[in-house]
C-alpha cells in the first residue's frame, strides 16, 4: 500500500501538519496500547482504520498499535525522514 502512488493524495501536505500528525498518532498510539484511552474512543479509531482498509475487521490491540504505527512510518516517509517507503510490519 505505501508503494501504491496511484492512491497518493492529490495535494501535498505542509510538512508541520504531517509532524503533528506524526506527534498525534505516537501519542494515540501509547495511550492505546497502555490501556489508558477509553473502550469507545479506542474502538472509534479501530474502525476509521478498519474502514480504510489499514486493519481487519477481527482485530486486537497488538493490530490497532501496529496499524497506527504503520500509518505513522508512512507519514514519516512523507516528510523525508526516510529514503523509501517502510514496508508494513504486519
């Protein structure tokens, strides 16, 4: 999927958008996996995942963290953090 420049956004990205971004899903993503944010929001962003085709449909929580983090390894690629797209873990 991060290969896929067919589905690229049509329009770029300020780069301190991506960084909140990239800030926001690391922190979403720590609070999730810790336990701390609550069943309803953590599901809520399960699904919006799940409607994009980034996670199952049978998902866990070892899913919905690496979900996140694959979304934030592309942002990050984005920005030019990386040479190549990161391959998804998952």
């Amino acid at each position: 999927m991060a290969n896929d420049l067919a589905n690229a956004a049509p329009n770029p990205l300020q780069r301190r958008d991506a960084e909140v971004l990239i800030g926001i899903l690391a922190v979403l993503d720590g609070v999730i996996w810790g336990g701390s944010l609550d069943e309803w929001t953590t599901s809520k962003v399960a699904e919006r995942l799940v409607q994009k085709g980034l996670l199952t449909a049978d998902h866990n929580r070892n899913d919905v963290h690496q979900a996140l983090d694959d979304l934030n390894q592309r942002l990050r690629y984005a920005v030019g953090d990386y040479d190549s797209p990161p391959p998804s873990i998952a």
